[in-house]
C-alpha cells in the first residue's frame, strides 16, 4: 500500500530564487523591447523579490514587512548611483497593477471575514475611529504649532489631517499573514478603518475647502457624505439581508471554475469602482463586495468530481468513517471562493507592498533637524491611534487593535499628496509628514506581529 | 449520514450574468473617474461579457468563439453611433491585459503538453510548417498579381508574407476548450505554429529588407534567425534535458502554495520576455516553459492537508479502500500546477480574445469589390494551410492539422501592421488582408469543433 502523506523536502527554495535572479536580472538591461513588453520581465522580477524577502518570515515576521523593506531598498538603490529599478515607478501598468493588488487584497480580507461579526463590534468599531479620527487631528493641530511655529495655519490643519489616516492594507495583511482576521481585535480594526476612510474622506473635503475657498461649503461637505454613506448603507446592511440570498443564487450556478470565478472577481471590482464613485477608496468598496460574499455561502462548491469518486471509494466503509472524510473535504470547500481568488492575490497582492515601499524617499531621513521634529511627530501618530485602541471594550487586547490603526501607508500619503497640491504643505512639513508615514508603517507589522503571536 | 454527493442545480447562471451586466453597464457613464480606476470597471465588463457570450457553448462552441464574437460587436457598435466601448481599444493597461493574457493561454496549453510526445511529431511537425510556409507564401504572391494586377512588386511579396502567419492561440484555445490538447494533432499543430513563428519572423525580416533596402542584408538576415534558432535550442532542447531536474527541484521547494506559484508564473514571462529578445512573439516562450514544467514532475503537490487528514479519517479501512482514495487524490494532483495558473487564466485570457475580436473592422465589408477579392484571398488563404496538413503522416486527421494551422489572428494583423508602416500595403489591400485575416480567425473555431467532435 503506498501511503497518501508523501514525503516534503523543505529547504532550497530560497537559493532557487536567488539563483534564478541572479541569472535574469541583467537580462532587463541587455533589451530595448516594447513599450510594455519589458512589464514580462519586471513582473518576475518584482514578485521573486518579493518571495526573496519572505526570508524575513524565517525570524517569524509577517511576509508583508519583507516585501516592504525589499522595496524600500530598490526604490532607494539609485542613492548609490543604480537607476536600474527607477523605470518602475513611473511605470502606469505596474502601478495599475498594484492598485489592483491592494483591492484584492482587501476582497480576499472581506471574503475572510464575517459581516455578522463585523455587526457584533460595530459600536466598538465606531468608537475607536472617532477617538482614532479626533484625537490624532488635535495632536498634530497642537503639536505642529509647537515644534514648527510660524506655518500657516492651514498647514496644522493639513498635518492633523493626515494623522487621522488608517491604512487597512498593511494591518489586514499581517493580520491575514498571520492567520488571525477571526480574531475580534482584527474585526474591530478592520471596521474602524472602514468607519475611518468615511470620517477621513470628509476631514479631507472639509480642510481642502477651508483651504481653497476660506469657508466651508455645508452642501457640498454633505454632498460627499450623503454619497459615501449611502455606498456603505447600502453594500454593508442591505448586504446583510441580501447576502444569504445571494449566496443562495450564486452557489446554483454550476457552469465550470471559470463562471463562479469570473462572478466573484466581477463583483468585487465592480464594487470597488462604485465605492470610487461615492468618493471612497476602492479598496473599501471591494472588502465590502468581500463580507457579502462570505465562504459559508459558498459550501456547496468546490471540486465535486473528487468529493464523487472518493464518496463511490468509500461505500463499503462504515458510516462513521463515511461521516468523518465527509467534513474533512466539506471544511475545505468552506473556503474555496478563497482558494480561487488566491492565486490572484500570489500574482499582485506582493506587488503593492513592493511599489509601496519603493515610495519610500530615504533621503528625507538625512536631515537631523527635519527628522528630530518627525520623529516627535511619529511618537503623537502613535500615541493618538494607540489611544483610540483604549476604546476597543472588554474581552480585547487592546493594545493590538491601537497598533493595528497605527499605520498610515497609502492613505497617508494621499493626503499629503492633496496638501502638496493645494499649496498648504512647505517641502519641510512634506518630508516630516513622509517620515511619519514611514515610521509607522514600517515599524507596526513587527510589533503587531510580536503582540499577536504573545497574546 | 449525510451524503458527500452534493446537490448541484444547473440553470439561471446565464439570467444571472445578464442580470449583473444589465445592472452594472450604465455605470461606466455615469462616472469621471481616475484615469486608471475606470479600468475596475472595464475588467468586470470584458469578463462578464466574455461569460456572457459563453452561451456558444449550450450550441456546442468552443468558448473562444463566444469571446471573440462579443468582441466583434462592442468593437463595432460605434457603427451604429454607441461609442461607449471605443475607450478600451486605446486603453493602455487593457491592451497590455490582453497581451499578458495571451501569454498565459500558451503557458498553460505548454503545461498541458508534452515535451517528449512533442519531439516524438518534431518531424512530422517541421514537414507541416515547411508547407504551411511555402504554399501560401506562393499562392499569395500569385494570385494577388491575378486579382489585383498593377501594384507594386514589393506588396505582393507582402501578401505572401501576411498569409504564411498561423494564430497558434486561437487553434490552442479551442483544442484547450474540447480538452484535446493531448491528441498527436494538437502536438503537431503546437510544434509546426512554433516553428511556424520561426520561420515567418525570417520572412518578415527579409521582405521588410528587399522593401527598405532593395536588398537583402546577408548577415542581418542570418543573425536574427541565429538568435530565434539560439533560444529555441536552448530552451526546449536543453529543456528536454532540464526538465525532470527543475520539476525534481521546484517539487522539493515547499514555503507554501505563494512560493510555488510565483516561482511558476515567473518561469513563465521570464521565458516570454527571452522569447521577444530573441525576436520571436513571447507567447512562444512562455508555451516553452510551460513545456518544461511538466505536470508530471509536480505530482509531490498540493493539498497535503487534505491528503494526510484523509489518511487518518480512513485509517481503519481495509488496504484496498485506502489505495484507492490514495489513487484518486494523486491523480488530482498530478495537474495542480494548472490548477494554480488557472484562476489566472480565467482572469486575463478572456480579455486577449475579446479585445481581438475588438480589432475586427466590420465596415472593410461593405466594399463589394474589395470583399470580393478578399473572399478569394481567404479561399487561398486556407487552400495553402489545408494542404500542409496533407503532410501530418498517417494515424491523425489531416484536416484538423490543416483547419488547426489557418487562424492567421494577432499574426496576420501585425505583419499587415508593419506592411503598412513600410508603405507597401495600399489601404484596398489592407482591407483584403484584415477581412482574410478575419474570417480565417472567426471561421476556424467552429470547423475545427465541428471535426474534433466527430473525430
């Protein structure tokens, strides 16, 4: 009888990768090639880099930091007079595809998550991103003034602004990489941030219109309210009563892989780009489209051809052994909505975080002065959010859903991005502000990963 | 007991998608949008669309023609004054989706190949292709001076050129779609459009010098097939020798389904981007490192959790149920590195073909003279492909070889494209060449479904 358990050999895989780009790297440089024919190459490349930096998971930390850092360091490498990684960041369908990954992302975060236990800490969730929103604005309001006196007003302004930020991406990924979005923490942190995006984008219209027209427009600010609130009413509660249903309908279509894949994908896209439309990130619109589609509606699908042959190997067995290999495969049809997305996620999940660290501008950290006052900066970023996490209630650790609002990433930036354009934020508060986006999106998967392994 | 056999209900997929399409459509233009986000929308459009046309297959069509059809009308809707599609047809990062489609469809169907069944019809194969070549490239040269007498001499050696081209995509796609890409046809028609590229690519390069130069550049000439012949020896001869060892050594990497995934995929467009260094279409690199990685080699895959979990459920079975179930598992193990390229393929390859069938002119036929002179253009067309499959040897259908190799598809169009930038294609014989390519594109899926079906 031979056995099922076959034998795995671990090892080798990263001197394979090394290897392999070691051998193709100076290829990108040898061509001319199409405009976007040379995107075959930078693919590979971007996600062997990534999987090269998953060494970091060898010392027990989240994949999602070594893909940060291994970005950081290529998109830094042309301090050293190597330029060969610079193309990437201008490159529009590598940074389409980026886009893309994160929105992926947060479906595959949705799908893993439970709208009904979403509703459970909805009060907390809320409580956290006010206190997560107000506090940090007033911080960097208060603080901005003291370290930077003589700004224009609109700068605080500007600088509360951008600490009120929640990047769900970095804390959601390291949760996932984890294995724990189950947890309540991570629902807690994962609705916040939704709650969060909606208070943010608000803050956003309302300091860009006291900074443009020196007032603030109430229809307008209830405008861009009205439209998001509405998106999330109604992707999230009429969801809720539609989602059984919907899983109902979709668990009938039985026309091969590639229907069920494309209605999921199709959905979570379509959702993102409608979340966009009210104004929102389309990450939020796609983590939406994700919590409707949860995997419990979805067990009757999955390989049906294997659950039948070994359903006929099995029929002279007793039924308790028919029972038992009957959950085993049912468990793990529970999560196959997941399964068909995932490899998606392999494709552009890593590269996101890859271009996201390659936004990191080194050469701001040169400069004593500017990084003595981000570095205060930083320490208020924390201390607001990590306040806020004191909302979290009982039955909670408290501390990791204060770190898991901590990171600021993209949003973040987009922000100060905003500010930049409006004219309100001197190259000095930019670089400080980038600092902070830095420091604590860098700094918050260790520590988050070392308090989600403790607790 | 419950029954491990689920219930399946078939039906409704189809009212399902209209329904979604129905809902969904009329957003596109309700929106400004961000240069980039738009395409969130656009790719649930292509794939919904793509699933939507499906229906080809409930009147026993291959998939492929459903998609390319689609593609027909949206890309001619303007016609008829509905412009909403047009933006795609210029839409940068949907052009490049549909090229990194196309590149995966060739990288699965060389998965779902066999290397050493490809050597064993490499003659035959060579012998298709060498006639495939020839017989158009004669007939074209002649008869275009019989029917459309008075060009230059330089437009008809370009005619020629254009109808040696074979789609190795489209005729892929539809033996992928019957799943008989294991028939020694399928290996034969494979091998004769690899070298069929090879050759064309020669062809090109010396009808492009006699149209620039007047004359044909010796060295020039030798040293682009040098380089076409150097990557095919390297990759598939040296492969043949490699590939057991590179599937012994991926099957021992085991950091997850993410390492092996990415190290698959990135096997994949790296070969591409070698293949279009090497001057030839990237869709035959990555068909060569499909042929590497060999189902076969990867047998040490997949869910070993199920496996082991389902070992211990039925561990107080008799030896023989316990074979059994064992045989079931490995045997869907053995195509898993398919399994995890797939949802890729769900996701990007729909998008090659509708966006193919975008490009089709639908208004070069109303001319009743120019259509009637491509008509007899396509008639040679396919009389020149049909006759090299009289070469494929006995024990296979010579017509599926033939009908296999006369899709001319993106082939056709870029050679007419570069005859065009050259200035010896008038727009009359452009059309002629586009309707050719267009019927021999749009007429061989259904013929060559109607001879695999009764073959």
């Amino acid at each position: 009888m031979k056995s099922i358990n076959l034998n795995y050999q671990y090892n080798k895989s990263h001197r394979m990768i090394v290897l392999l780009f070691l051998f193709f790297t100076p290829l990108a440089f040898a061509s001319g090639g199409g405009e976007n024919t040379i995107n075959l190459l930078w693919i590979p490349i971007i996600l062997l880099l990534a999987k090269l930096s998953s060494l970091v998971e060898k010392i027990k930390q989240p994949a999602v930091l070594g893909e940060l850092i291994i970005g950081v360091i290529i998109g830094n490498l042309f301090l050293f007079g190597i330029n060969i990684f610079e193309p990437i960041k201008t490159n529009h369908i590598i940074l389409f595809l980026a886009e893309l990954g994160v929105v992926i992302l947060l479906f595959q975060i949705g799908l893993e998550s439970n709208i009904e236990e979403m509703r459970k800490v909805g009060f907390r969730a809320l409580l956290v991103a006010v206190v997560g929103v107000a506090l940090p604005f007033a911080l960097g309001f208060y603080v901005g003034q003291l370290l930077m006196p003589g700004l224009d007003f609109n700068s605080y302004l500007f600088l509360g602004a951008t600490l009120t930020a929640t990047s769900v991406g970095i804390t959601g990924r390291v949760f996932k990489d984890l294995n724990k979005l189950q947890t309540k923490e991570a629902q807690i942190v994962l609705g916040a941030a939704v709650i969060d995006d909606v208070i943010g984008l608000i803050i956003l219209a309302v300091v860009s219109a006291i900074v443009v027209t020196g007032a603030v427009s109430v229809s307008n600010i209830s405008m861009i309210t009205m439209k998001a609130v509405a998106f999330l009413v109604l992707a999230l509660f009429l969801g809720q009563l539609l989602a059984p249903k919907i899983g109902q309908i979709f668990s009938k279509i039985h026309s091969g892989m590639s229907m069920r894949f494309t209605l999921v994908i199709s959905l979570g896209l379509i959702f993102a780009y409608l979340a966009h439309l009210a104004g929102l990130a389309p990450i939020i619109g796609a983590f939406a489209a994700g919590l409707l589609l949860e995997p419990v509606h979805f067990n009757r699908f999955d390989h049906p051809e294997i659950n039948e042959e070994i359903n006929k190997a099995i029929i002279d067995t007793d039924d308790n052994t028919k029972e038992k290999v009957n959950n085993i495969l049912s468990k793990h049809n529970d999560h196959h909505m997941n399964y068909l997305v995932e490899p998606l996620g392999y494709f552009l999940v890593p590269i996101f975080f890859v271009i996201t660290g390659m936004q990191v501008k080194l050469e701001t950290l040169f400069d004593p002065k500017i990084l003595a006052i981000a570095l205060a900066i930083t320490a208020v970023a924390f201390i607001g959010k990590l306040a806020s996490g004191l909302m979290a209630g009982k039955d909670v650790n408290k501390w990791i859903v204060g770190w898991g609002m901590a990171p600021r990433g993209e949003v973040g930036l987009i922000f100060a991005m905003i500010g930049n354009q409006l004219g309100v934020i001197s190259e000095e508060l930019f670089s400080v502000i980038i600092i902070m986006v830095i420091l604590t999106t860098l700094f918050t998967p260790p520590i988050l990963n070392y308090l989600l392994r403790k607790s």
